[in-house]
C-alpha cells in the first residue's frame, strides 16, 4: 500500500511544482507590473497595522488612565 502512495512518479511531482511556480511568476509579474499601486497599498497596511497596534498597546497596557496619573 505504501509502495503506491510512493509510485507517484516524479515527473507528476515535477509538473505540479511547474504549475505552482508558473502562478507565482504570473502573480509576481503583475505586482511588478504595477509599484505604485502595490507602494500605496503597502503603504496603507502599514498605517493600518501601526493604528492597530497603538490602539490595542492603548487598551491593554495602560490600565490607568492619564487624570488619574495626575491625582496621586
């Protein structure tokens, strides 16, 4: 029984490997075909994500707020 798993020839290996790599050529060459969309778009996740992680760094580890701070 494992001998059929393992009988799978390498050239079907070989050709699903070519399929993946030839979508990620084709994936690659439309991001390179557009840099300022993707520099915008990259941009805008990074702000996004620095919001996120100022909000939440906000909401769990600061458990005092400033008027309180202040009154001690």
């Amino acid at each position: 029984m494992s001998e059929m798993n393992s009988n799978r020839s390498q050239e079907e290996i070989n050709s699903e490997l070519d399929q993946k790599l030839s979508r990620i050529d084709e994936h690659l060459k439309i991001m390179e075909s557009h840099p300022v969309e993707m520099a915008n778009i990259e941009s805008g996740i990074q702000q996004s994500m620095k919001k996120w992680d100022r909000e939440y760094k906000d909401s769990h580890f600061h458990s005092v707020s400033k008027t309180v701070k202040h009154l001690r």
